[in-house]
C-alpha cells in the first residue's frame, strides 16, 4: 500500500491536532497512524502521521504545498513530507566481522527489511563470497591513512551512482571524515559494541571487561563528525559474569549489537526517527 | 493539575481524529496527551485524551452530555469520561507476605502512588503492625471455606463504607467468589507469581521448578471469575538457572512480583488501561 | 587443544570432588574446569570437569576403565566421558523459515560454533539456495501423512550415512515419531516459538495474542515423545505492546528464536548439558 | 547451621582443588559449596568453598593455622577465612530517598537479609519516622563543607561503638573522605543511579536524558577514593523512551537501583565476593 508520511515540529500550541486531523480528513486521507509527542523542556510539539496515498484528495506532488499554506504556515511548522516508496536504496558498508552482515542480508533475504541492496563496500575482501551469494555487487576499497580522502572520493561516487539513500556501517572499523558525513546527514547507521556514552572509541569489550561490568551493551546511532556522540536510536545489553573472556564478551556482544543494528535499519526504513539536537524521538 | 480523560471505541472510520480534537480545541481544551490504536483484526478504534479542565469551555458536568451529542453519537462510539480527581479510593488485600505490600506502601509514603488507601484487609494478623507504621487502618478478617460468603459480605461492607474505587490483592492467597468480583469489575488488580497463561493456580514456582524452566515471571491482571485468567496489565520475568532452589526461585520471583503489580496499580491509576475483551490497551 | 569432559552424577557424599580431584591431579590432568551442583530435593551430587587430554598420564582409551575403577566405583556413580574431538556433526532440519538458518549458519561460517553440517534437510526446496551457498549438501524429503515412515527412514539413513551426532530443529514445523527421537535421545534440539509450558503446540504468536501477554518468548529444547515438553536447555523473552499485531509478535519473536537456539547449539556443542529427568543442568 | 568459608587466591598450578578438597575431606568437611575460577589473564586461580562447621574435624580457632600450613603455603596462597556467624552488623547511611531505604527494611522484616541494622545515619531528619518504625535508632548528623570532618568523626564513633561491620550507601548524597572510606575498606557499598562507567557523579539521570539514551540503569559499587569507580558488584538497566521525562526516569530507576542494591547487599551478606584490583569475582 502507498502511503505518505508527515513529520512535523513546532512550537506547542492548542489546536494542532484538530488542524493536521482535519486537513487530513477533508482530503478523505484514510489514516494509519499518529502519534504526538510534547517536548517539556522545549516547549515544541512533534507528531508523525501516516495515511493512505490512493484514495487522497490531493495529488501526490501537491500536498507539500497545500499542507504548506493551509497548515503548517499557520503554526509555523518545521515538516518533512516523504512517501513510503520507491524503495529505499541502503548501501553496507563493512570490514571483516559478518555478524551483522548475515543479519541483515537474512532480513533482506526473507522480506523483513523492504528495501534495495544496491552495493556492499569494505576495506578487505574477506566478506565478497556472502555478499556475491545474494547478488549483491561488492567494492573492494582498501582504506589507508594517507589515500583516505581519495577512497572516500570513490566511495562517494559509488553510493551517487547507484542512488543511494542511506548508509549502514555493519561494523565497519573506519572513522568517516566530516565530509563524507556532510553527504548523509542523519544517514548514516553505525552500530557501536558498547552501551553509549560509556566505552567510546575502540575496543570497548576490552575496556567493559577491564572496568568489572556487570552488562554490556551496543548502541546503533546516527554519525555524526564528534565519535561514537550522534544520536542514538537504539541500544540494547546482555548479563555478562566474572568468569566471562574477553573472547566471551565479543561474541555474548555480537549477538546483541546484530539485533540493535537491525531494529535501527528498521525504524529508520519506517521512517519512524525524527532526530531533535542529538536526541531521537522513534514514534512506535 | 486538573484533568479530563476520554477513552473512546468505535468502528475505524475517517475523521474520528478530527471529530474528537476539533471539539477539544473549540471549547479551548489544552491536550496533555492523545494516543489512538487501531485493533485491525477487529476493526475498531481507541483512542484516549486527556486534556485540562480549568481553562476548558464546557463545564465538568456538562462534558459527557455534550461529547455524546456532538462527537459520539455520530461515529456510534461507547466512551467514558472520568477525571484524575478527587483521588481515588485503593484497598489492599494481603495475607502473609510482605514484599508487595511494603512496595506499595513505600511509592504511597514517597507520593509516588497518588491515592488513599483507607483500608488494608487481611485474612491474618501478621502485617497489622506494618500497616498500623503507615498510619492505615487494618482489618483482619480469618476466612473459611464453610463462612467465606459471609466474610466476603463483611469485606464488602468495609470497602462501601469506605468508598473504596479499586481493590489490589498484594499476594492476597484467597480466591474470590463471583459474587464479590461482580461489584468490582475490572477494578481488582492481583498479581500472579509466574508469566501467565504458564502456570496458573497455587504454587508456580514449585511449578516452574518442577518444569525446569530457565525464566520466571509476574503478571498483574484484573481479576475475572475464571482463576488467573482476567486481562492482563503488566508481566516481567527474571533468569533462574538449575542451580536455583525453589526457595530461591520465591527470592528472585518476589523482586519481579512487586514491580510489576506497582506498575499495573500506576497504570490503572493514571486511568491508562482500556480493556477489550481479555486483552488490555496500555496508552503510554 | 584436546580436552577430556567428564560429567558425574550420583549420590551426595562425602570426599567426591577430593577423590576426582586426586584422580585427575595424580595423573598430571591440567584441569581448566570443574562445576558441581547438589540437588537438596534428589540428594544427588554432579560434576563436571574438563582437563586437558595431551598431558594427562592416561591414555585416552584407558580413562574410561580407570575412573571407573578407581574412583566411580566407590561411590557408585554415573559417568559418561567424552572429549572435544573429533568435530561434532550436526544435521540441520528445516522448513520455510530462513531465520535460525541463517543465525545458525552465520556462526558456522564465522567459526562460533566448531561443528560440521554435513547436511540439511527439508520438507520444502525453498531454502536450497541458501544452504547451497554455504557449500551444504540439502535434500528436499517432502513430508505427508500417508509416507511420513518411509519419509523418516529416508532421513535417518540419511543421519547414518553422514555420521551425524546431533540434529537441530531450526523451525521444522513436522513432528517427529517417536521411533524416530528414540535413536537420538537427548540429541535432538528444537526450539519451539513461546516462553514453554505457555503455548505448547501450533500457532503459539497467535495464541500469545489472543490471551493478550505483554511478554513472549522461545525456548530451546531436547525433543522427547511429548510435544514441547522436553527437557528445557534455553529460554528468552522480548517485550510486546497491545499494538503489536501477529505480525509483529513473529517478527519481534524470531529474534529471540534464533538467538536462544544458537545459545542451546553452543552448550550442546560444549558439553555443558547434563539432562536430569526433564530438568537440564547448564554447567557454565 | 554454622558454615566456615574460604576464599583463595594463587598463581594457577595443577593440584589445588585436589589438596584443599583434600584437606576437606580428611577432616570430615562437609561441602556445601565449592566454586572456583582461573582468571587467563593474570593466570591466577581463585577458589570459593564453603562446609559446615559442627561436624568438621578442626576447631573453628584451629583452622586458619592448620589450612595455612598443610596446604596454603604450598601453593603461596592468599586466603581469608570466615564464618556465616555472628550475624553481621549493617548499618545503613540515607539522606531524603526512600526507596532503597525501604526495599533493604523491607528484606530485614521479612527475614530474607540475615543481619543486624543496629543504626540508621542520615544528613537529613526526614526518613527518621519511618527508620524508628522498624524500631531501629536513627541518628541525623547533617553534614556540611566546613565540618564535614567532625561530622564523619562522629560517623566512625558510632559504627565502632555499635560494632558496625559494613555500611550501606542507600542514595546518600554525600562524598566520603579517603580516610572515612579507608576505615572500611571494601566494606562500604554504594548505590549509583547510572550504568556504570556512563554518567559518573552528580544527577546521573539529567545526563541520561541529555544524551537521549534508550537505556537508563544502576550500579552496586564498593566505594574507594575515585568518584564512582569502584569495584562494580551488580547493575540491572531499564528501558525508556523519548516520551519519557526526567522525571520518568528517576521513577523507573529508582525501581532499578532499589533492586540492584539489595542484590549486592545479598552477595555481600553470603560472603560471595571477591574483589580482584578493580573488579568483583561473585562466587554464585
């Protein structure tokens, strides 16, 4: 079913509600979903709704305007009004470990994740045998400290050339720069093996196991250029015990970080996330 | 802050959004939440909202007769309205142990739980002194196979004469009669030691022992003439391994069985909980 | 490394962890685990210890009779020996569903688990590709009732050709007879999709759903002539909402299924399962 | 029943299970639990047993002595020995937070933490009605900058003259001195409403929400003179969601922290920790 998708924020007011609702029903929008949120703190009002596309009264490439000028103008709304097709095109990007890789590619393989793989890239081509198995092309792109910006320059290229929406780093165990970053504002997943903030940076299951937790954790967040500091979308832990290696914990981990990737590709995919400074509001 | 609650349900149709947040807004009703669900198997449609009453246009007694007129009757909707005052009336029923109860009374003593609780019923004498610490008047009242109809009658003349809204059984280890659930209808709250529909009836946790299951669990639900088989509210579980005794198990079962039924009595009195048929609507 | 694993049961005593100890120390075994449990309600005592197997002053065909003689004896105890070598073989029985294959095979591909597939077996051919790509063997054995004998004999001819130690049931939705679980007891793991003994048979989500639970969940377990009634090796749950529809609740669900399989193949796989009754031990 | 309890540290070597089961045995020990653990990176053994006392060969003043010479000095161990009595004296320090004051009275009532609370210290006059209830003395000593020394001379007084032998931090709001902490060694157990090391200090939950988390949690810590970086001793974690104000999460938490403490508090109690540098070994 087609359907579009309003996200919007403002200052909270009384009759927002009644004015989205209305605008909807006059237009003989059949709604499937709606959800508000207040910001306290903020003072601002948030709200997504979702409603069959066919059966509306307005065209398709009308309504950014006409909910323009006849709602949003009114309330002085920030919106975002995008549709639930074609389908998203997501670009993975990885390096050696394939946990999250077989995740995905299994919910892609089974219709879980309604989406288009375009391309697989990473800096070693340990992964080109799983990632060929499901036809999906995959670019060996060897990354090192002094060619960074011009691999990131083909990177960018490959992800234009097949149209590329979003991007999901699936354990790929390299820092973008600012600007590759600037291409995919709020589009780019990472999944990071501890439970955010504690344990930025590298090897967090051995700095979890030097420090004596007791649960560890991984968190999928948007990038952004500060580390391992953009805003999360979902986090997830596990029970882990004295007797438990450091071998233990990356595999107790892995488990935990493939599911928490894969619930983030989920939610942004409904587009369900609105991000708000480095906080997300995931409307479920 | 002084608030009005409407819980609505209806045949899914067009415009039901608008109907109900057009009326709040033109009678200048400020929305401090609104959430609607969709039950598709069935076809219906739920909503709550609650929104302040002193700056509302229609007067507290006015508010049903109007919203039925207006609103209601045109989508053919059962609705209720009720409001988050005075504060209402709890009675608890225990026996002996003592977990659930100091749980209870600990969120009461710190204002977590607003509510009054006039009465603490008990078929033992153990806990009067606790009760008494809390300043709560306690009844014991011993049952019997052969005098529980009386009994009953004696219980249910102190909770009328005390006004009483809803009932909770904090591990109260009796069963009630037909009779006294019938003037309290989803309005008695208990709370059963095993993540029901697993292990219904006494001794779960021999139960779940005997069974060998690695995951125990509460569930809090209004109480029905059919044992442990009312709408459920809230249910957790904790992680038992085959070390564990059945002694433990009642340990670790105990932390599970208070947070959850508190959890169900913060529902229940925040007037979240829609029940349709033998399943619960959470608004959260 | 080559280890030995020795898992004892027998009546609590006095002096039987010192005269295992000994046994093994007098021998030169480097132990690198040792777990016992007491059942207070059986009065029975159990072990487990792991040693390595290249240091050990006792040849590996000779440990058998000499624990035997001089330890098991006095105190009249079970013992079974093993060792962590050869590989283990696992056959694989599916169906449809693609999700614990993938998890499975995904930690087969990874080397999480050290096992050999020689095969994977099917009612249906959809899943052949996939097994394909992993370089598996598949056979599609089609089920019905009239053949559902042959049928079976064509599988365990199957198992006895390729050597196969254990079988999983990763959502094979056949039942299996009971002659053929009798030629691999307690070798056979199933997991079935709700928190047992709750939802024991077909359509458990749907089920979950009708009774309204707040909580579902998976459990691994040995098959045995009951229905989802074996010995329970592994159990998780997640968390639902009343807007969950049955969709969602097998969605949500099949993360916990795959993950609590693979948990249960893993103890299996390490020889930390000891079955007592209908109750398992989890040595760890 | 009166047990004796050994806990050992040495370098890992084959034979030690064998002589100190050995050493059990010969004098009629009865074992009730024996647990150990071979920590791989340090290469250290660690070693837990517990056996009851009437029946065993040597006096309760003889064993140190005897353990010491026949088997510890062999193996260059670090040991402690102890007894499960006299019941062990707990005193608890609380500011204005009830919740965790009353979860640990509420385990005293019930007979499930065998100890004695002989004192109740607080910086604060608020809980003392609820302290002298269970007919504990309370004693409010406010505390401030300037005579925060004096004040913490008049804490000690108290704990030695009450023969005090750990304390319990349960949400007190107040920084101990080195030379407070140095009294107790290991002995002082805190209470941080964070999953530690994220959101280390000062109104943890403020953090939380500022950095959008999806996980809120607590930590049991034995104190030392780093801020919240202790030994950790137990965490649990709770979800939330945006909607979720800080409010929100204190509530939620405060069921989380209340739990956790009190875990640790029983870990304590059973003599089942081991601290090792930074991190806890729970024998359990």
């Amino acid at each position: 079913m087609h359907t579009a998708i309003l996200i919007i924020q403002c200052r909270d007011n009384k009759g927002i509600v009644a004015a989205v609702s209305r605008f909807l029903y006059e237009n003989n929008g059949n709604i499937l979903a709606i959800d508000q949120y207040v910001d306290e703190e903020m003072g601002d009002f948030f709200m997504r709704a979702e409603w069959e596309l066919e059966t509306f009264g307005i065209g398709k490439d009308q309504i950014q305007e006409q909910f323009g000028s006849q709602v949003a103008k009114q309330f002085d709304m920030n919106f975002t009004l995008s549709f639930n097709f074609p389908k998203p095109k997501m670009a993975l990007f990885v390096s050696k470990l394939s946990h999250c890789l077989f995740d995905i590619l299994s919910r892609y393989y089974s219709g879980q994740f309604v989406v288009d793989i375009p391309l697989v890239i990473s800096n070693h081509a340990d992964l080109e045998p799983v990632v060929k198995a499901f036809g999906i092309p995959f670019h060996h792109i060897p990354v090192s400290k002094d060619t960074k910006s011009e691999q990131e320059a083909e990177q960018l290229d490959l992800l234009k050339e097949n149209g590329v929406d979003f991007v999901v780093l699936a354990r790929y165990m390299q820092i973008l720069s600012g600007n590759f970053i600037s291409h995919f504002p709020n589009r780019i997943i990472n999944i990071h093996h501890s439970f955010l903030p504690a344990f930025v940076g590298a090897k967090p299951y051995h700095a979890a196991y030097k420090r004596g937790v007791k649960i560890i954790g991984a968190t999928a967040h948007y990038v952004t250029e500060d580390l391992d500091a953009g805003p999360i979308i979902e986090q997830d832990v596990a029970r882990v015990r004295h007797h438990n290696t450091i071998d233990d914990l990356v595999q107790i981990g892995q488990d935990v970080e493939k599911v928490v990737l894969s619930k983030a590709i989920k939610y942004h995919l409904a587009q369900k996330i609105k991000v708000v400074g480095n906080r997300t509001i995931i409307f479920s």
